[in-house]
C-alpha cells in the first residue's frame, strides 16, 4: 500500500514558521511576545454576535443552501457591485469557511495537473500547498523590492509559458502592507487578458487601509470580472478569525466547480454563523473604523520604533496589520535575527524568507495582534538586542 499519495507527501508544509518554532523551544513561556501571528487582537463587535445568537435563538439550527444563505450572498452581491464595484449577483457568490477555503476551493476548480500558477513574491505561503495539492505547479516572479515592493509587469511577462494557467494576487498585500496602485493593477491585468490567463485575488486586508490608500479590487477593472476569483473574508475587518466565515466571486461558468468542491468537502458554512455575517456587513461600521485608528496608532509607534534601531529600516505600510522591515543594514540574515530577538528576548518575528527568497534581508512583525502597552515593550526588548 502506498501512503500518503506523492501529492499530499510532496505538498507536506516545510514548517510552520516561527510560531512552531517559538513554541517548541519554550513552550511555558508566558513573558513571549508573538508579532508573527496575523491575529487581531480584538473582541467581535457586539452587534454581530447578537444576530449570530438570535439566529440560533431563533432554530436556524439546520441545513442550509450550498452556496450560503440567500440573505448573506444578496448582501455580499451588493457589498461587491457598490463599494468593490464588482459586477456580480447572488448566484455568483459562494460563501466559504474563511478566506482559507476559498481559495482552496478555487486551485481544486481552476487547477489541472500541471498548470503553472504564478506567485509575486515575497508571497502568502499558506497557497503553496493548495495549487500543489490541485496538482499546479508554483512558479515564483519577485516583487520589485527598489519600488516598494511594486509589480514587475515585465518580470511577470517573462515568466509565462504555455502552461501557466494562473497568477496569484494578494492586494493589500501580506507581507509587504503594499495596496497595488491603479497603474499596477491595469498592468497585470492586461497580461492577464492578453495571454487568457485567470486571476485568483486575495483580497482579505480590503479595509484595513490607513492615510487615503484606495484598495481597488482587480475585478473591477474592464475585462477582468469574467477571469478573476475575488476572495474576501470576516476575518480581519471584524476581528471574526475564529468564525471561518468568507466569501468568492467568480464568473457563472466557474460556480459549478466550486459549488460541487464546496459541497463535498463542507456541504456549507455553519447556519446562523451567518447571520452575523449579514449583521457584520449591513451593521454599524464604526467599530471596524474604530478598530483600523487603533492599528493605525499602533503601526505609527512600531514603526517609529523600528526607525530608530540601527541598521533597520521600515516603511511605513498603508494597509494590513504588518510592518515589513529591512533589516539588511544589522549585518544578520532574517532568520537569524528572528531567532536571535527568540532566544535574547522572546520577542518573536517572522523571517522575511519563510515569504520566498525575495523577502531575505526582511522581518515581518505584526502590530494588529497586541496592545500597543505591549507593543511598546516589544520594541524596548527588541532594540536592546539591535544595537
Ligand atoms: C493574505 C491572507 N490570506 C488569507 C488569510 C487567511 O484568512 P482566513 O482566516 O479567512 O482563512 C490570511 C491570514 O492571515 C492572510 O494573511
């Protein structure tokens, strides 16, 4: 007998990053401060909990529709055609278990065996295994580090072939805090469009955006809807992680394959999960405002904290919950340095390589999973270990 299956074996993740790492080596630590974890740090806003519990209050207990609840797809289709301006009605919105889901479901649908998928990297490890597990294969182009981490359009010309079937996107974008301008977006559009390619949008930062940056989803712009899988979640804008609650829009020819994915592995979101979801989407927004000024504060302290440690340099994100911060001039590689700040001061960090070799020379801290008290403290810790 043969077990695991070559695919499963061979998309088997290396590692887990530094949170594996952190807590393998002190796993009773209570003094560790964890900024690799993408976590927000904030309680669901009371309205959405008070539907969720009202719902269950109310028996919607049972078995639901396949694609999502009628009422949450129709808010979602409008949340899409009027602020993301994304022309989509309910029967092109599947609702997933988190942003996760999605876009699992999406590689099993659009991926054969194969086909090449693109990746800008520094990337969103976490898709690696899923287009390997649909059988793709993962092709890396990197970022353009002198432009702030901008899209190379040439560099993505260059790396398509006739089997590439696919390019990733993560916009704002996870490491980098990037939210991709007009111009860059129109650019790989037109690559898209011109060599027929599919566009698989991440899009789960959409409102954590600071100082003016407008997030444009790639969908809106002409000729992209029909080709594009747009991937949204509760997760970060509503502090609702734990919830597993997102959604996919894609074109009606691809509904089909997702739905009979999503079927078979999920059947469907949790029931009256869901009705938070309607309240999260049609409720009062000023506590996800709320939530995004406190990023906002907490960003502008790390970041002026990573400033004045010698040899980094961080520019200040407009978007995510991340700093990405050069570390080039410390004279220590990214892993090093992680594991350096782990072991002096259990601070822990992400090295900017688990994101692909063009993230070497970088750490990526997240200032959205802690008080800013002990995000202070953090930085004192951290900046007695970079002198
Ligand atoms: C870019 C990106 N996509 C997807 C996810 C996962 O989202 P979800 O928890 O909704 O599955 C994360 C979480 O950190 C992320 O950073």
């Amino acid at each position: 007998m043969k077990w695991p299956s070559d695919r499963i074996a061979l998309s088997a993740p290396k590692s887990f990053g530094m949170y594996e790492k952190s807590v393998r080596l002190y796993p009773q630590c209570a003094s560790m401060i964890h900024l690799e974890v993408g976590r927000p740090d904030f309680d669901t806003p009371a309205h959405i909990k008070q539907a969720t519990k009202d719902a269950l209050d109310a028996g919607r207990v049972h078995y639901g529709e396949f694609a999502g609840e009628t009422d949450l797809r129709e808010v979602i289709a409008q949340r899409m055609n009027q602020v993301n301006q994304i022309p989509v009605t309910a029967q092109e919105v599947l609702v997933t278990n988190g942003l996760t889901h999605a876009s699992f479901a999406v590689m099993l649908a659009a991926i054969d065996p194969g086909d090449e998928v693109i990746l800008l990297e520094p990337y969103y490890p976490q898709v690696i295994n899923k287009i390997q597990l649909a059988g793709g294969v993962v092709v890396t182009v990197p970022l353009n580090a002198a432009g702030g981490f901008s899209i190379d359009v040439q560099a993505l010309e260059a790396a398509i072939t006739p089997r590439t079937r696919m390019i990733c996107l993560v916009n704002p974008n996870n490491p980098t805090g990037r939210v991709y301008s007009r111009a860059e977006l129109e650019g790989l559009a037109r690559v898209a469009i011109q060599h027929d390619l599919l566009v698989c949008s991440d899009e789960v930062y959409e409102r954590i955006v600071f100082d003016g940056a407008q997030h444009i989803s790639i969908a809106s712009l002409p000729g992209m809807a029909e080709r594009t899988f747009s991937l949204f979640a509760f997760t970060k804008a509503y502090a609702m992680d734990g919830w597993r609650m997102g959604w996919v829009v894609a074109a009606p020819r691809f509904m089909p394959a997702l739905m009979k994915i999503t079927m078979n592995d999920v059947s469907h979101v949790n029931t009256f999960i869901q009705a938070g979801g309607v309240a999260a989407l049609m409720g009062d927004q000023a506590p996800v405002q709320a939530m995004v000024d406190e990023d906002r504060r907490r960003r502008d302290m790390v970041c002026q904290q990573l400033n004045a440690m010698p040899g980094v340099r961080c520019t200040v994100p407009t978007s995510t919950i991340y700093a990405w911060a050069d570390i080039r001039g410390t004279g220590h590689t990214s892993q090093a340095l992680a594991d350096l700040l782990l072991e002096r001061v259990q601070v822990v960090v992400e090295s900017g390589a688990f994101y692909g070799p063009a993230g070497e020379g970088y750490i990526r801290i997240c200032f959205g999973g802690e008080s800013y008290e002990r995000l202070h403290e953090a930085m004192q810790r951290m900046a007695t270990v970079i002198t």
